[in-house]
C-alpha cells in the first residue's frame, strides 16, 4: 500500500509507491557517453581551451601531466562576476542583475574515469578544492553562498564526459537552503537540539536505512526520499560550515562518498547522479542549529506532470529497500576493483 511520508526539515511531503516500481522500465537506464579525449578542453595539453585557472594543483612527481585538479571559471557562466547587484522592481515584479560566479572543477587529469576509480588522495583534492575556492569566494562581500555540485552523466546535465564538478557563487541564499534552515530552527527553537544530529543517532539505533558509515559519516537513504535510491551524507560530528573539516574529516567524506558510488555503480548500472554540498552561510549566527551535509540522487525516474502540478513526489522505491540492496553489496565492496569492471572506452558498468 502507498503511504506519504513527510520530511520534517523541509515540510515536503512525498508518496511513497512501491507497486510503481512494477512497471516496465521503471526504472531508467542511460547509455554510457564519452567524448573524444583529442577535442576535450578538460585533458592535459588544452589548457588554452579554457580560461586561466582560478586554483592549481600539482600533481606528485612520476605522473605524464603537470597538474592533478585545475579550478577553471565557465566559458558560459550561468552567473557573471562584473557588476553590482543592481535589484529593482519591473511593475509588480523585481529583478536583479545575473551576480555571481561560476567555475568548474576539473577533478583529474584521466580523461576515460569517474570518481568511483580515485583513489583517495585524488577524492580528497576534489573536497579540498571545494573548501579552498569556497574560502576565497567569500572575500568578495557581494557573494552570500556558494553552492559544489556535480552532474554526472548527460542525463543529469553534465555536458562533457571528463570527470569534472562545479562551484556556484550566489548574490543571495538558494530557496532549498532557506526551507532548510527554516526548518532546523524550528526544530530546535521545539526540541532544544540539532535536528540532523538527531535523525543520525536515530538512523544508527534503527538501522534499516543505513548504507554505509566511518568514524566521521554515515550514508542513509531519508526517510522521505523524494528518488529512488536518494542518499544524505552526514557528519556524525555537528558543524554547520563545510570548509572546517579537518583534514581527517575530509579524508572521511572522500572515502565514504567513493563508496556509495561504487555501491551506484554496482546496483544501478552506472546511473546518471547529482550530489550537492549543503552549508550554512559564512554570516549565519546560530552554528548550533544547522548540519552541513550531502545529498546524492542517481537519475532513474522522471517528474512528471504531478510532481509539477502538485509539488508532492512520487517515489517507486522504499528507502528501506534501497538501503538494503545497497548496503548487501558489503561483501563485493571489500574487493571493489575486481569488480568495477572497466567498458571498452573505460567507463565502468555494474552487473
């Protein structure tokens, strides 16, 4: 029987349809793209197809290229840096100049790889420059956040195959944080305490949504998952600011990140994802309320025209069975490259 779950940090509410899951191709499987790495502006040697680096970082002795991880601004920015923000009204509406900025992190040198094959230095140099360009976006007092992003996949709005992710500055708070953080105070203005603490000691008690976890996260399908196989990686230790993380919390993110992917990649066959960084802002008072955290969502349905008519999700796959199917792959992920089989074109897909 479907029932509606409720997610208590955001107010959504989602329908929760495990009889869906029945129908041919419910779920949706996308075919493996690749760019020719000769016309490739993210591949060592085309560094004149992209603008000057923002952030550089050097790769150790050995390697066939000067450089590991390059930050590089968008050649078409959805934001532009130049300007003010400029907000004025237009009748009974307003606008405001496009302020902002926009850079892609080209997270590896390899051209036929994804992030389920780093190897941990590589997935810590990702979150570092995530930190680092966060940290130095921040001086400029017109930018109140910046969102880290990745699409994997053309499915998901990546539009070249190299393994890269990107950075978002933002004039002003994105709505989803807003409703975030609204909900995170109201929760603590009720109970006195940090929700996502509180739904991370309960995730652990109960057990039956848990994927995976360390010393400094755990992995978790929410229990009003808007996607199948949606996940939220959260910190077991609270801080409301990303770029605090000790270098063994990072260590942590990176290592616990690699594995749900690979757990994707298994289950799913290779799926199309996004994941997104949620922070609290650098002027936000109240550190005590909020929990930065990650939220995963491998692309395998598509909203239709109720999820757009009505703002309710609807979602085939109990986040209690998506955390078992996942969290079962335990054995195979202690040998995980044995069982990443790479394609011809090096992708990898999952059996």
């Amino acid at each position: 029987m479907s029932e509606f779950r409720k997610s208590t940090i955001t107010g959504r509410w989602v329908i929760i349809a495990e009889e869906r899951s029945n129908r041919p191709n419910a779920f949706r499987h996308y075919p493996i793209e690749d760019d020719p790495a000769e016309s490739c502006p993210f591949c060592p040697g085309h560094e004149q197809m992209t603008p000057a680096p923002v952030l550089t970082y050097s790769a150790p002795g050995g390697t066939n290229s000067a450089w590991s991880l390059r930050v590089v601004p968008n050649r078409f920015p959805a934001l532009r840096i130049e300007g003010e923000l400029d907000q004025r009204p237009s009748g009974i509406y307003d606008k405001m100049h496009g302020l902002g900025a926009h850079e892609v992190v080209v997270e590896t040198p390899e051209h036929q790889t994804d992030m389920a094959h780093y190897g941990l230095p590589q997935m810590v140099q990702v979150f570092q420059a995530y930190r680092d360009r966060m940290s130095d976006l921040f001086k400029d007092r017109r930018f109140t956040y910046v969102l880290a992003f990745k699409n994997f996949g053309s499915a998901a709005g990546a539009t070249l195959s190299h393994s890269h992710s990107q950075l978002i500055a933002l004039p002003v708070l994105p709505t989803q944080l807003e409703r975030e953080i609204a909900g995170a105070s109201k929760y603590h203005e009720f109970r006195g305490r940090c929700f996502f603490c509180d739904a991370v000691a309960q995730e652990l008690i109960a057990g039956e949504r848990i994927v995976v976890q360390n010393d400094h996260f755990v992995a978790f399908t929410p229990f009003a998952s808007r996607f199948p196989f949606e996940l939220q990686i959260i910190p077991k230790t609270h801080g409301a600011f990303y770029w605090t993380l000790t270098r063994n919390q990072m260590e942590g993110f990176a290592e616990i990140l690699r594995d749900v992917l690979r757990r994707y990649k298994l289950a799913l066959k290779n799926p199309p994802y996004s994941y997104m960084i949620h922070t609290a802002p650098p002027d936000y008072r109240t550190p005590e309320v909020f929990h930065w955290h990650a939220e995963i969502m491998p692309k395998l349905t598509e909203v239709g025209g109720f999820e757009w008519g009505s703002g309710f999700y609807i979602n085939p796959k109990p986040p209690e069975e998506a955390a078992r199917i996942l969290r079962e792959l335990e054995l195979v992920m202690n040998v995980p490259e044995r069982h990443l089989l790479p394609s011809p074109k090096g992708r990898t897909y999952g059996y």
